[in-house]
C-alpha cells in the first residue's frame, strides 16, 4: 500500500476514532451485548396473559402513589391517525388530563416520535413525556404546561450518517406502496405496516441487510421489529429514559456521592399540587390543561400503605410509590422499559428500590412480550383510561352543591346534560354502585338474584355508527359466567334478532325492540307431538327457545310503511341512519351534520308519524324512535320476563336493571314495586333525574360489577339446590317420556 494512502485512511481512523470517548466506546459495546441478550430471550418468551381489569381497578382505587407510563403510537392513538396527522382523539385527550391532573399521579407518555410531533398532541396536557425513545424527556408541572425538553445523550450523539441514507429510505418507499419514512432529529425510521404483507417484508428484509452494510462503522443500531425499519443512536431505549424520569418522581438520585439540593428536588417532583376540576359544560371538545389545574392548593403527602393527606411534604421526601401501570405497544427493542419496571430484584438497576410492590405491564396486541398481561388494541387501552379517569374525578370531586348539573343519560360525559322534557336536571349525584357493593349484597341476601341488561352504552360504549358497537370478548365471557349462575336477559331497543347475533349467547333471554318481541334461552328438546323419535326420524333433541313471546305483531306492516317512508324522506341527508328493529324503527342521527341537516331529520320523522296515528315517538341519545301505540316498554317487558323466571324458583327473585337510556327509565321506575334495583350506566347522573338506585359510570364499571356477582361472590347451598332444583325440571320438560315410563 503507497505511503500516501495509508496515511490518508490512518487519519481517517483516527478522526473517526477520537469523536467519541472512551465511555462513548464502551457504552456502545455493552449495548451491543445487551441487545443480543435481549433478543435471545425474545426466542423464549411466552404470550402474555389478559389484562387483569378488576384486580388493576381495585389495585388504582386504594393506592396513594401512583405512576403510569404509556406508549403513543399503537397505544393511545392509531396508526393511521398518526400517518394522517390527526389530533388525539378528544374523550381520550379529556381522560389523561383527569388521570394527570390527579395528585396521586404521575403520567408518562413514552414515545418514539420527535419531540415536535409529541408536543403538538400532547403539549397542552400536565403530562411527563419521552420523544425519539428517550432521547427526549419533559417534566410535567403544575401550571398545567410542561418544562423545556431536556437530553443527557444529545451532547455524545453524531448525527453525521443521516444525511447518507435518507435517499435509501426514500428509495424503499418509492418502491413499496403503503410505506412511508420518518426522518427524526436523530433517527430514522421506515413505516411498512400499510404495505402489502409479503412485499413489505421482503423490502424490510433486504433494507436492513443494506442499512447493516453501509452503517456498520456508525455508533447506530439497526432494527427490524414491529413493522417498521429503524436506524437509532446506540444506547438509546425507552427503558434507559426511565432513568431520570424516576429520579424525578422518586426518592433515587443519579449523582451519588452529591446531596441534591431541597429546590431542585421540588422542582422536578412529579408531584403536583391537588387541583380540584371545573370541566367546561359539554365537554365533548379538549379542555385547557391549565383551567383544570388552576385551583391547585395543597402537597398530598403519603408514606407507603399510608393513605393520609397532608399539606406539607412528609419528612422522608418524595411520597413512595405503591401502584404501576406500564401500556405500551412496542417493540422489542424498547421493551426493557418493562423488564426495567419489573426488576425488584435487579441490583444492577440503582432506582429498584423505589419501585412499588404493585406492577402491572401490559402489552397492546396479544403476540409475546416481556409484558405480563395483554390488551387486544388502542380502543381496549382508551377502556382502561376511561375507567380509572372516572376513579380519580370521583374522588376529586368535591360534595355537589344545589347547582351542580347533573345527567340521566349523558351521552358525551359531560355534567350538564339536560332530561326528556328539556329541563336542566339538578341534584346530589347517584351514588356508585361499586362503592354501595357491601349495602346492595345485604339486601339481596337469601334470594335469587336475576339481571336485565341494556347493550349499546351499557355493555358497549356508545359509537357513531350502530353496526361498531360490538361486544368485547372479556363482556361477554362476564355475561355468560353470569348467567351461568343467574337468569340473565338482554332488554334492548335493537331487534330481538340482532341483539342475539351481537352478543352470541343462546343461554339468555332477550327482548328485543324495547320489549316488544321476547325470546327465552335456546335449550334442546324434543320437537310437539312427537315421541322420543323425532318427526324426521333422528333422536336428537332439537334447539328451541323456552318461550316466545310478541306483543305488537299487528303493528308490523305500519312499521314497515314508516321505515320506506322515512328512508324516503331522509335521502340526501349524509349521515342519517335508518334501523328496522322488527317492532320499532330507530333514526340514527348521531353522524348528522348540526344545524339544518337535524333539523329535517326531526321534521321528517314528525311528518311520518302525523299520518299514522298507530305509531307514536319516543327519543334516546341522539336517535327518534318509532315504536307502536300501545301500552308496552322496557319496564313492562322486565316484568313480564320476571314473572316467567320465578315460576322457575321456589323463592323470591331479586332483580337488577342497568342501562344507559332514556327508555330505561321504565324499567328503572318499575324495579322498585319488584323490589330490586335499577343502576344507570353514567358519571354525571343526578338522584332527582333518574329513577335509578344506583350509578356505574361506563360499560367497563359495568362489566367490573357483573363479574363480581359471577365470579367473586361464592355460590350459597340455597343457589346450588335452587340450580339442581331448575335443572331437573327442565330435562323432565325436556324429556317427559323418560319419566312416564319410569
């Protein structure tokens, strides 16, 4: 080799080499090796478990510190909202401003997105946030807005590489439809989820082997997981930025050997000030983070098991945590932010001891994780939010004044709704039935418990289109323990038919069109008239409903006239939706456009009806209903179901109603002349608005309490003889000439 070159490629090393230092170096070669290690334990990790709902509930109720860390992308929003830049969705926006203006909280938001985009969704919230997977961190305050970003690792990091390969990236997204490239402030990374599945691997696959070429004397890491093709500064993950985030919200230090100053401690304390909230009436829309935190006025102050507040800081500083919750959908690379959480034991890890002894991890999408629990995806996560939202609004709630507005049936959470007859509803709030378990279990004690359930905003949150709102795996595996032990019915405003395709058990009872055509629970039996050989010659026994029953047969024709007639009407009006529900027809205009659009919806709807005096109106969140003239409703239909399932009982029957609607009110008023109890699914219900006992305050709080009655409360000697007692008529009913001959 001539002098001259080997001079040249000498310099050329040595410039290269002395960039960094030796800690850079060494830093990077243990990375190395933590990532082998890593991905050798990702080839024996099993699928995690379903997420635990009640037991992380019960466990947020009692704790005093808490801290949740939460993904973005794939968890709180999306794919397709991020790829469209669309804002977060404003329900979800709404949770995490309770959840962080909570004083018991602490709430992060991890993420891999720069820190510009992370600060345009979540930059008005009093949340901690992490951007480009750590690099970025911003602590959250009580203002309501976050402090400036901060980085330990930017000084060290050579970004001198991008430039070379992003004409590579923007190679491979040309030539892959469906893909698109995020070029980051000190990363890259190259989308393929919307790709053609085959294709888009094949494209990973070989844009990893030339990003691992061309890159290999760079300090960067090159990843392929989770759909996406990322170049990344070594050292950086979502668990390392754990570190300075739990040194702000802890009792851990990073400088030992150095005392950390009183006022610097306090400045970084995750614990802001309690604010007490004043949402904005009608609260469909995002609320200002620093009008919820404006009345912040006292340190809560809480010792681990110790729930007590206080005004001044407790003398150990910082409060122990004692509750965890980490949701994130990412990928295998950043999990360590979840082997991190779950260290207890890891002494390598200095902030091990201030981690709580309650730690739930939990990944989005069920696939194998180091994540101990799963949800199915983002609408699962936002279920999660809503519910410990309403936890923590409940407790910061302060005792309702006479003015307090409240609500029957809100169907937008907001606490000034207004009731049937337009009038603003006042009052003291309904009392949660969670909280009233103890009192509700006294008074059913030594009977039979039976439940009436509405579905859509009850076992189903409310959606835009009817047809979404679909039944989660975990309500309805609730729902069939429960009827396992109890009679259980569906009281819906949807066709008998379509309530039993939705939700998919044949061992309940529906009434469908809001009570007008009932069915019982399909059991096997042989066919009328016929001996044990059934008419076709097989022995089998034949699946049948164990009663039917339809109040409103002759209004059909007229129901049929007024859909065509309203459909007819309502043509051009985007948005509008018309459902034949057998013995009622629902007109949908929740996805109307405001102002003339509802209006001709309603003129339409009224000039149906004052052409046929057999039909009348009735209305429910944001739909008209037109149901038959006569004297039947859900409260009705509860009591005509009721009387069938205590022929079945030789003791009193004590039943539960729980719906979200205006036409649940029937049955609310009715349940007490049955001597049972009526529960309104909302969080803003007030005790003079509704007839309801008590409150839930949406469909996950719903399922919380039906499974505490079909699997945590144990089975009485009077239940099982009462089950042994019904199953034995019915295979009698069922096979009376096995009885005769005996």
């Amino acid at each position: 080799m001539p002098d001259e070159e080997r001079i040249e490629r000498h310099a050329n090393m040595s410039e290269y080499v002395n960039k960094f230092t030796i800690q850079s170096w060494a830093d990077n070669f243990v990375t190395e090796l933590l990532t082998q290690e890593q991905e050798h334990e990702l080839l024996s990790l099993a699928i995690p478990t379903p997420f635990p709902m009640k037991e992380v509930v019960e466990s947020y109720r009692t704790a005093g510190r808490r801290l949740i860390v939460l993904g973005l992308l794939g968890t709180l929003i999306e794919f397709s909202a991020f790829k469209d830049m669309r804002p977060i969705d404003d329900t979800v926006w709404k949770d995490l401003l309770l959840l962080a203006s909570d004083p018991r909280n602490t709430v992060v938001v991890v993420s891999g997105r720069e820190r510009a985009l992370v600060s345009q969704w979540l930059g008005d919230l009093p949340v901690w946030m992490a951007a480009e997977n750590g690099i970025y961190f911003r602590f959250g305050s009580s203002s309501g807005r976050s402090a400036e970003w901060q980085s330990d690792l930017v000084e060290n990091l050579d970004d001198d590489w991008i430039p070379s390969i992003i004409p590579v990236f923007r190679y491979f997204e040309e030539r892959t439809p469906g893909s698109v490239t995020e070029t980051q402030e000190h990363s890259i990374t190259w989308h393929y989820r919307e790709a053609d599945e085959d294709f888009g691997e094949i494209q990973a696959s070989l844009l990893q082997e030339h990003l691992e070429k061309v890159l290999g004397n760079q300090p960067v890491e090159v990843s392929l997981d989770s759909k996406q093709v990322q170049v990344r500064p070594y050292a950086v993950s979502k668990g390392v930025a754990l570190d300075p985030l739990m040194e702000a919200c802890t009792d851990y230090s990073r400088s030992k050997g150095e005392d950390v100053k009183a006022d610097e401690r306090e400045s970084n304390s995750s614990f802001p000030p309690l604010q007490s909230l004043d949402l904005p009436a009608g609260g469909g829309g995002p609320i200002d983070g620093a009008e919820a935190a404006s009345a912040a006025s006292t340190h809560l102050t809480r010792s681990k098991g110790d729930a007590a507040r206080s005004s001044e800081p407790s003398e150990a500083g910082t409060p122990s945590l004692d509750f965890a919750l980490c949701v994130g959908a990412w990928c295998s690379r950043d999990e360590d932010i979840f082997v991190n959480l779950l260290a207890k034991d890891d002494s390598e890890l200095p902030y091990t001891s201030e981690l709580p002894e309650q730690i739930w991890t939990c990944r989005v999408g069920e696939a194998a994780s180091q994540a101990k629990h799963f949800l199915d995806d983002e609408s699962s996560v936002h279920g999660l939010l809503a519910t410990l939202a309403s936890l923590s609004q409940a407790d910061a709630r302060p005792p309702p004044e006479p003015s307090v507005l409240g609500s029957v049936y809100g169907d937008d959470g907001s606490p000034s709704i207004r009731g049937d007859t337009g009038d603003i509803v006042r009052g003291e709030l309904v009392a949660s039935a969670l909280d009233h378990l103890g009192d509700i279990e006294a008074r059913a004690a030594g009977m039979q418990l039976a439940f009436f359930l509405d579905y859509d905003g009850t076992l189903t949150p409310i959606v835009d289109n009817p047809n979404a709102a679909v039944l989660s795996e975990e309500a309805r595996s609730t729902v069939r323990a429960l009827a396992a032990r109890y009679p259980t019915a569906i009281v819906s405003g949807r066709a008998r038919a379509t309530a039993q395709g939705l939700v998919q058990l044949d061992e309940l009872y529906y009434a469908g069109s809001h009570g007008f055509d009932i069915t019982g629970p399909i059991r096997k039996r042989a066919r009328a008239g016929s001996s044990e050989t059934l008419n076709d010659g097989s022995n089998d026994d034949v699946p049948l409903p164990s009663l039917s029953y339809q109040v409103a047969d002759s209004f059909r024709p007229a129901l049929e006239e007024a859909k065509g007639l309203v459909e007819e009407g309502l043509r051009g009006i985007k948005g509008a939706l018309v459902e034949d529900n057998t013995f009622s027809v629902s007109v949908h205009y929740r996805m109307v456009a405001e102002g003339e659009d509802r209006e001709r919806v309603e003129e339409v709807v009224d000039q149906v009806l004052s052409g046929m005096p057999m039909l009348r109106r009735t209305e429910g969140k944001m739909v008209y209903e037109l149901r038959p003239s006569a004297e039947w409703d859900k409260g009705k239909a509860v009591e005509w179901l009721l009387e069938q399932i205590k022929k079945e009982f030789d003791q009193d029957v004590f039943p539960f109603y729980i719906g979200d609607d205006v036409t649940d009110e029937d049955a609310f008023r009715i349940m007490g002349d049955l001597g049972g109890i009526g529960i309104i699914v909302s969080d803003t219900a007030v005790e003079d608005g509704t007839a309801a006992s008590y409150a839930l305050h949406n469909p996950l709080q719903v399922v919380h309490f039906l499974d505490h009655f079909a699997n945590v409360v144990s089975e009485s000697q009077c239940e099982r003889d009462q089950r042994d007692q019904r199953d034995q008529r019915d295979h009698q009913r069922d096979h009376p000439f096995e009885f005769a001959s005996a």
